[in-house]
C-alpha cells in the first residue's frame, strides 16, 4: 500500500507487532458499510465516476459474500481490516479499486468502523438488560409478598420481600441501560471525512455519509474525529459498572446456595457437580459472572491507559483499542445472558427465607418505633430500651415477639398488649409504606411502573 517509499518488505518482527486482521476481522461488516457510503458519497459528488463507483460496490458485495461464505482470504500481509478489504477488491476489480480510498485514511475509516460497531454492542447491551429486567420483574411478581430477612453488614437487619430484593436489581440494571443509551447518543456522531486528521480537499460531504451510517451528524472537528476513543471508553466505563450490579447479584446467588444459607436453588442444568465429592451443587455459572467483571473493569483500565498521554492525532497506540472493547463485550454478552437464565430458574426457598425474616430480632426497630409513636418516646431512649429487650430476649434463648409482657414491662411500664402486632416480620413489613419501600403493595406499584416502562 505504500511500496511507492519504501524500498524492503517489513521485517518479520515489524509485521508480527503490527499485524490487527486477528482482531480487527470483526468489523468487516461496519467497514464494508464504510466503505459503501463513502462510495456513493464519491459517486454523488462527482469525485469518481459511476462506472467506477459501480465496479467498486459490485466488489464489495462480492467481498461480503465471501465473508459471510467463509472463503475470504484474511491475510496478515495486509496488516488490517480496511488493507485487506481494499486489496481484495483491487484483485476483483482492477483499477477502479484504487479509488475508494479518496478523501480517506484508515483514519476516519477505523474511527467510523469502531463507532459503528461499539454502537451495535452498547444497543445489544441495552436489550439485554431489559430482557433481564423482564426476567426480574416476573419473579419479583411472584415473590412480592415473600419474606426474606434484609441485610446491612450480612448481619440480619430488617425484614424485606424477596420482591423488593430482586426488584432493587432491575432498578440498577435500568439505570445500566440508561449509561449504555446516554453513551449512544453522544459516539453517535460520524467521523468519516476527516481523513488522515486534516480533513479533505475534495467536495466531499460528510453530512450523507453520516445519515447512510446512521450517525447523527459529522463530528465537528476532524482531529478530534480520528483521535479520541472516549466513545469505546464510556461504553467499557457503563459495561464495569454493569458488571459490578451483575457480580452483586451473583455473589448473592453463591450466599444464598450455600447449605448454611439454604435460601435458594438452581436447577442441575444451570449448576455443576464435582468430580470427587458427590454431594456437591456448585454455583459454576454465577461465580463466572462474577468474575467477569474483572475482565471487564480490566478492560476499561487498560484502554484508559492505552489513551492517556497520546498527542493528537492519530497513534498506533490506538490499535490496542479493539481487544479490551471485544473482550469486554463478549464477556459482558455471556454475563448477562448467563444471569437471565439463573434469575429466570431460581427457585426460592421461601420457608426457609421467611423463617430467617424473623429471626435475629429483624424487628427490633419496629419495637423501637413503636415507642416513639405509641409511648412518645424520643428515638433514642427507643432504642435502648428496644436494646435491653434484645439483651433479655438473647439470654432466655427466644425471639422479640416471644417476651412475656411482664417481661416487656419491666423494660418500659407503658408498653401494652398491642406491641405485639408490630412484632412479626409480616407486620414489619406491611409497615413499610414509605415510597419505595419493601410493604408488598409499594413493592407491586414499583412491578407495575417498570412493566409499563418496557412494555
Ligand atoms: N489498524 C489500524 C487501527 O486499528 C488502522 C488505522 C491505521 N492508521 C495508520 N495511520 N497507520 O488503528
């Protein structure tokens, strides 16, 4: 491509630290797209004639059907994507091949080929997170009366539904979606045209490239255009911070499918066993979701890191961009696909979490509230007298609700009979009908309005 200079082959080394088409072989659709648009862009502006431009698009299709036919000679000679195309469309067609590359550098070419297909993944993330928050939403329909003991510390805190629970996931997994769509609109924008870094002294006109790609508009300025990758960096940003509510929510999974737990199952298709000890169930698929999150927060790190630091314009550096942004994306596909099945076949163990709802004094605060409210007392002495109670109810060896109320008494003389009813982790959280909080029918609005919202 550029033997008109040089006057030896690259060396080996040069071409082995240089080569990409292994990696970069992925954008051969969104760099044919490229290449088609830019086409007809050319055509339409008189810069090359339509017999050429139609040779060069009767190539290209050529070129698509032996990719997608699986007989395209991806080869390392031609370094990259963009050279490889270009150089079988030269072995098609002839000369006329020679012109697509006009008022272009693989630049703008590799900027607009990454922006189209980061483009296509944050889309893909987003409807797959709402296929998970579908999957939530179900079971958290099923579940919204269920008790299940709520944790600060991993220490029994309050009692919450098992609804409520799953459905502070699809909470954080719509705010995911919404980073993913924020991300796309702003990398929405079409770098094609600004060629090497300078832009072109052609007529081109970047504006009906832009609307054949789908993009919103050219990037404005055109060595910003080939340079910056802030774009992949949001999408990789939003995919940790997805990865991170999606390794919470398998780390729960792991807790909750311990035999100490018991609170939950997945069925043997959706678990591993072990080859040596028999009796073992093992949560395989949500540790790997877990652990995915690694890569991908990797991922972030190391393009972050590849980025900083480099002048303007364009860098080799940049190659490095593709691996991290594949990586990432293929592993966040898995995870959340992965933690759509596992929410989707959990089975609750209900009793068992609703028997643990009540124990460890879960409804110490409600006792605690029901003096301030019932007795008028200010919330700190509530609490200690609601403290003492959970010291005598330890040392007899019994729960709140099972004080005589003699026992009670001796505490605080007010406290009457109808304390009682405030006891029960049914009751607590009946109670709880602050917006968003865990009484079932609050629980059930939230299930309604997030229906309606993905509908
Ligand atoms: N394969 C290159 C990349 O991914 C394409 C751009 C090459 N540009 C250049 N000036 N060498 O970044």
């Amino acid at each position: 491509m550029w033997g008109g200079r040089f006057s030896s082959r690259p060396a080996d080394i040069m071409q082995a630290i240089n080569v990409s088409i292994g990696v970069d072989q992925r954008l051969w659709a969104q760099d044919l797209a490229g290449s088609r648009a830019h086409c007809r862009m050319l055509m339409a502006k008189a810069i090359i004639t339509e017999p050429d431009g139609q040779a060069i698009l009767n190539g290209l299709d050529t070129i698509e059907a032996e990719i997608t036919g699986g007989i395209f000679p991806f080869r390392d000679q031609y370094e990259d994507i963009h050279m490889n195309v270009e150089a079988r469309l030269s072995e098609l067609i002839g000369e006329p091949s020679g012109r697509l590359h006009t008022a272009r550098s693989r630049n703008d070419q590799v900027a607009t080929d990454f922006r189209l297909w980061v483009r296509d993944a944050c889309d893909r993330a987003v409807e797959q997170l709402q296929g998970l928050q579908k999957a939530l939403l179900a079971r958290a329909e099923q579940h919204a009366g269920d008790l299940m003991p709520g944790f600060t510390h991993l220490q029994t805190a309050q009692p919450v539904t098992l609804g409520h629970h799953l459905m502070a996931y699809v909470e954080m997994f719509g705010r995911d979606a919404g980073r993913f769509a924020d991300a796309r609109t702003r990398m929405n924008e079409n770098p094609l045209g600004a060629a090497a870094l300078a832009g072109s002294p052609f007529p081109i006109d970047r504006h009906m490239t832009a609307q054949a790609l789908g993009f919103d508009r050219p990037m404005a300025n055109s060595l910003d255009a080939v340079s910056d990758r802030d774009f992949a960096l949001e999408s990789l940003a939003a995919a940790s911070i997805t990865a991170g509510h999606l390794s919470r929510l398998a780390e729960e999974i792991v807790v909750w499918m311990t035999p100490m737990f018991g609170f939950a199952s997945l069925p043997d298709d959706l678990t591993t066993g072990s080859s040596i000890m028999p009796q073992k169930r093992n949560p395989d698929a949500a540790e790997l979701v877990r652990a995915k999150s690694g890569r991908i927060l990797g991922s972030l790190v190391a393009l972050s890191t590849v980025m900083k630091g480099l002048p303007l314009a364009y860098s080799k550096d940049m190659q490095e961009d593709k691996p991290p942004v594949f990586e990432a994306f293929d592993a966040l596909t898995l995870a959340l696909g992965a933690m759509t099945a596992m929410v989707s076949a959990l089975q609750p163990n209900t009793e068992k979490m609703a028997a643990a709802a009540g124990a460890g004094f879960s409804t110490a605060t409600d006792l605690a509230d029901w003096l301030v409210r019932e007795l008028n007392l200010p919330f700190r002495q509530a609490h200690h007298v609601t403290g003492a109670a959970v010291k005598r109810a330890e040392a007899l060896g019994v729960g709140l609700a099972d004080l005589s109320l003699d026992e009670l008494k001796i505490l605080h003389p007010g406290i009457t009979e109808a304390v009682y009813e405030v006891l029960s982790p049914e009751a607590s959280c009946a109670s709880r009908q602050s917006y968003g909080g865990t009484a079932p029918e609050q629980v059930r609005a939230q299930i309604a309005e997030w229906k309606s919202r993905l509908a």
